[in-house]
C-alpha cells in the first residue's frame, strides 16, 4: 500500500471505496469509470457537441 501524503486515518473508508471501484470495473470494463482528473475536457466537449 502506498502511504500518502496527507493525514488520512480513514483508511477502511478508502479501501471500501476502491473495492467498489475495482467491482465495477470488472463488471461493466476497465473505462467505466474514471478519476475527473484523468478526463481529457476538450475531448469531452467535443462529444457533447456531437450529441
């Protein structure tokens, strides 16, 4: 596990929240869902705009 930075003591909290994450990643595919950070906004707003 990697440590973090941050005091973060709520760490059942963050792995119940990964756990769930990987679960529907196998369920429904890697790209389901995504971190908003990892998102590309001109690509997203191009698709919008398509729509």
């Amino acid at each position: 596990m990697q440590l973090s930075l941050f005091n973060n003591n709520d760490n059942e909290k963050q792995d119940k929240l990964e756990n769930t994450i990987d679960k529907l990643k196998q369920k429904y595919g890697y790209d389901f869902i995504t971190r908003a950070g990892s998102l590309d906004v001109d690509e997203t707003a191009k698709k919008k705009r398509k729509d």
